[in-house]
C-alpha cells in the first residue's frame, strides 16, 4: 500500500504521474496497466483541482494506491464540495465530429477503463475507490 498527498494545483499532476511510474515497476503493472491507472488517475485528480473547490486556498488531496496479484486499487480523497460522479448521467457519443464538443470525457474515460467505480462521502470528504484488473 503506499500513499501520495497532493495539492490542488495542475503542477502536481506531473508529480502524481513519476509516483504511478515508480510504482509501476514495484508491482509489475503491465504497460497496459499502467496506461489505464495513469489515465484514470490524472482524469479523476484533474476534475478535483478545477471543480472541487469554491476558494482560492490550498487542500491535500491524497491518493493510495495498492496491489493485490493482478487487481490495482486506487483511492482518492479530497475536501472538496461533495460531487458523486456515480449520479453523472452516461455520455452519448457524438455520432458525427460536428456534433462534438470539447472536454466532458473524463468520467467516461474513468468508467471505461476500471473493472470498478465507486463513490462515497464520508464526513465530509470525497472518497472515490478504482480497481483495475491488469491481466498482463
């Protein structure tokens, strides 16, 4: 199990990505792993740095990661205003590149790339829980 406090600023996503790549040769993600835990990682941490949060000071966002065989579980916590990404509605896809917008693909991609997605609020802090099956 190991653990990383973040802050709520986008420089830290260069820090939470060398801390998801020592930790890739630690536990032996594949590279396909590792792809998807970066991916979803840095969607779910970039949401909080620029939505969660109605004041200008800094907060502690922690993320712990653990590794049971091939199953990765990843936690993420944050003080921030309550959102449970669990009641964000299923996107449609754009049928034509006309149709598509900018930006809202985030927790698509962090639903689409987990075996598992959980959200809880548990006084008054966002616990978000992520698994991964990474099958080599």
């Amino acid at each position: 199990m190991c653990d990383i406090i973040l802050k709520n600023r986008l420089e830290d996503l260069s820090v939470l990505g060398e801390w998801v790549e020592d930790l890739a040769g630690k536990f032996s993600i594949s590279a396909r792993g590792i792809f998807r835990l970066q991916l979803v990682l840095e969607e779910a941490v970039t949401n909080i740095i620029q939505n969660a949060y109605t004041d200008t000071n800094e907060h502690n966002i922690l993320v712990n990661l653990s590794c049971n065989g091939q199953t990765i579980c990843v936690t993420i916590q944050d003080d921030g205003d309550a959102f449970n990404p669990e009641e964000h509605p299923e996107l449609v896809l754009p049928g034509t590149l006309e149709e598509a917008t900018v930006g809202g693909l985030g927790i698509h991609l962090m639903r689409s790339y987990t075996d598992t997605f959980d959200y809880q609020r548990k006084d008054n802090i966002n616990v978000l829980t992520m698994t991964i099956v990474d099958q080599n």
